[in-house]
C-alpha cells in the first residue's frame, strides 16, 4: 500500500531518483547486439525514416527551431505547473548594455510551434516538424533522462470540429505506425535486431488515466503506468493533467499548451476530461515503463484561461504568447514532442540513454554503468 505523500511526490520530476536504486534495476546480463559503429550507423538511418515518415503521415514539413529564446516572449516551455524545472537563463550583454536581452535556452519548443505555425502561414490539416535540441538542467539523470534532450517536435493546423477525442486518437495512430515501420526498417538493415527481445506490438491500447487509477487506486503514478504495461506492452494514455478521483492528476502537466481540461466522454458513456496523452511502452532491455510521446490538442481561447485560474497561473496572461492565444490570433492546433533518443534507444534495444545519445553523466553512473557492461557514449 502506498501513501498519498507517495503519490504527491510522483506528480512531476521524472527519473528514477537515486543511484543505488539505478545500480540495482539495470539488467547485469547486457550486451548490446550493435556495436558502436553500427549502432551510429542504426541511428542515422533510424532517425531519418522516422523524420520522413511523420511528413508522410502527418502532411508536415521540416522546419528549423531556435535552441534560445526571448525571457519576455513567453515561449519557453515549463514542462509542469510546480515550478520544479526550470530553464537555463542568461543575459546577452549586446552592443555595451544599450540593447541587452534575456534569454533562455529551450526546455521544448511546444508553444513556439505555435506562433510558427501562423508565421509559415501553415493551412488548416499542414503542419511543422523540428529537430529539436534542448537543455532540462533539473532532470535526474538515470538510464532514459539526461540534461540534453533531443525531440521531433511536431505542430499541426486544425479546425475548431477537429479538437476531439477520435481526432486525436487517430493522428495517435498514425505516428505509431511511423514508429512500428521504422522498428521494421531498422531490423531489414540490421538483422541482429531482431536476436533476442520481442517487438513492440502492432497496435496501441489506448486508455482514460482514470481508468488507469481504477485499476490500481493505491499506486502512484510511475507504479501504475508499469502497471498497466505489464498486460499491454504499449499503450496512449488519455487525460494527462486534469485531477483524478483520488485528488491527484495522473501527472501535472502545464496549463498553456495541452487542454486537459475539455469534457470527453470515454467508448462507454462515462465523463472524462482532456484531449492530450502520453505514448508509453514497456522497454524489454530495462525491464521498465518508457515514454516515447507526450501530445494533445492545444489550448483555445476558452480552457487556456480556464487551465491558468486552476493553477493559479493567471500571471502568464501579461505575456505575448499567452495574449495571442486569448485574442485568438494563433491557429487551433494538435502536437507533440517525440524523444528522438528515447524511441531510437527503444528501436535498437539498449539499456542506456547515452548509448545513443552524447551528453554529460555524473561519474557515480558511468561507473555503475561500466560495471554492467554499458558503455555510454562521450
């Protein structure tokens, strides 16, 4: 039986949350069926299909996205609505102090997608797709969480009819068959792949977050996603942020860019609430949930001010992102973030985030790391 402390404390902040309990869950029997050469060569390949294929399916184009942006703008990404992450700033002297800026390196591009969306002049059903790379300094850093962080961010154009469920749920469906094709793709280019672990199925379960907490109502958040996972290996949980019948949302997910907050109503006639979610898998390797995906239909006019009173954010209002969604001056919207590093780590059965991906790590890691016959990438 848990605490609801327990639940409480597993609201926001994602990793594992100490070294010992790392050392502990990282399989001891690992070896990695690529080598590091081919393991470059897998993931060039891999993130090139992947970029390709949600053009395809989504009518997206590649678009370049800012690593740094203006404090003042309102377009950093906050990640939760606790305050716990926060961007790294820093001030740009600029032309002797005359024309100084503020400035903060990007936790995602997710609002910015946004504005870019009308500055492309993007139609109703076209959309962006970047190659984003950002810095989330308050991360614990564990097996699948570094600082360095690297995400198809993605943002579609869509109709006030389009911000539903069954709009959602199918634009859902059609980044998992990107994701299931390119497992595929990788494993014709690197039959080895193929050895030992079983594939991520062919379907995702979707699933209300109240439904999750049904099932398992003393679980935290983390137990009851790994869970749930135990019976279906891949699943999209619906209705991240609005606040379950225990007290607690599933996670505290931020109030200005996923609505989570609109009614919906579940296959069977029940009431539930939000037009976003998270793509989680089970990672065979780690033995452990892992989250690919977060996405939803944006805020309109109407919930983001709702999301900001619940909050208690209402502040947010005085900045320019904000006030262009209030007038209404952005397009309606869908999107999401794909961890590139994530799902790639998924595709090519590692145990690692930074067999894939090169970042810092504390030494306490890489030597737990090392011991267990993973070699992280420096």
């Amino acid at each position: 039986m848990f605490a609801k402390m327990d639940k409480k404390a597993d609201l926001a902040g994602p990793g594992i949350g100490n070294y010992t309990e790392i050392e502990r869950v990282l399989p001891d029997d690992y070896e990695s069926l690529l080598d590091p050469k081919d393991t470059q060569k897998a993931i060039t390949a891999v993130k090139r299909f992947i970029e390709d294929g949600l053009c395809d399916a989504l009518n997206l184009i590649r678009v370049e996205v800012p690593l740094i942006v203006d404090v003042e703008s309102g377009v950093n990404d906050y990640l939760d609505r606790d305050g716990s992450r926060t961007p790294v700033q820093f001030h740009i002297k600029n032309d002797n102090e005359l024309h100084p800026v503020e400035a903060q390196v990007v936790q995602a591009a997710t609002k910015w997608k946004r504005v870019a969306l009308r500055q492309f002049g993007m139609d109703i059903g076209e959309g962006l797709v970047t190659d984003m790379r950002a810095v989330r300094k308050d991360y614990f850093l564990d097996h699948d969480h570094s600082a360095y962080v690297d995400q198809w961010d993605w943002e579609k154009a869509i109709s006030a009819a389009d911000r539903n469920l069954d709009y959602l749920t199918d634009t859902v469906k059609k980044i998992w068959k990107v994701i299931k094709n390119a497992e595929l793709y990788a494993q014709d280019l690197f039959p080895n792949l193929k050895t030992k672990y079983p594939n991520l199925p062919d379907e995702l379960t979707f699933i209300h977050a109240e439904d999750i907490l049904e099932k398992y109502p003393d679980l935290p958040r983390k137990q009851r996603e790994t869970a749930i996972l135990q019976e279906y290996p891949a699943v999209f949980i619906y209705g991240i942020g609005w606040t379950l019948a225990d007290g607690y949302p599933h996670e505290l997910r931020a109030a200005d860019y996923d609505d989570w907050v609109t009614p919906t109503t579940s296959k069977d006639g029940r009431p539930m609430h939000g037009l976003n979610g998270d793509i989680l898998v089970w990672n065979p390797v780690t033995k452990r949930r892992h989250e690919l995906s977060s996405m939803g239909v944006r805020v309109n006019s109407e919930t983001l001010l709702q999301q900001l009173e619940m909050t208690n954010q209402t502040d947010f209002l005085k900045l320019p992102y904000h006030q262009m969604v209030v007038r209404n001056e952005l397009p309606l919207s869908i999107g999401g973030g794909i961890g590139q590093s994530r799902t790639v780590m998924s595709l090519l059965k590692k145990a690692h985030l930074g067999e894939v991906s090169v970042t810092v790590w504390p030494k306490v890691l890489k030597e737990i790391c090392a011991g267990k016959g993973i070699y992280v990438l420096e």
